[in-house]
C-alpha cells in the first residue's frame, strides 16, 4: 500500500462499501481511475470483468 498524495501516479478504484468486511463489495465500483484518466465503470458481471477494467 501506499499513499495518495500530490505529484505521485496511482491507479486508483472507489467502492461504495467496505471489502475488507464484505470481499463481494469490491464488485461497488463508483470510480476508476487509470493512467490518470477516468474510466466508465459498468456493473461487473464477475471478478474477470473487474480484472479487465486495470489490465486490458
């Protein structure tokens, strides 16, 4: 883990629930941000679809 601080890149995901008390609220996207630049979140249909929005 790191930090999220001015001049510093990070590929960032915000959820609307806490994974850490509920693994499947991972699938609560709100935002994602990847190479500084936002992108469409859609309802994951399963884990892959997730995956897909950071590496493909």
């Amino acid at each position: 883990m790191g930090t999220v601080e001015v001049g510093k890149l990070a590929d960032l995901i915000v959820v609307s629930a806490n994974p850490l008390e509920d693994i499947s609220n991972i699938r609560k996207l709100k935002l994602v941000l990847k190479g500084g630049k936002l992108v469409e979140t859609r309802e994951p249909e399963g884990l892959t679809d997730f995956w897909e929005l950071f590496f493909f």
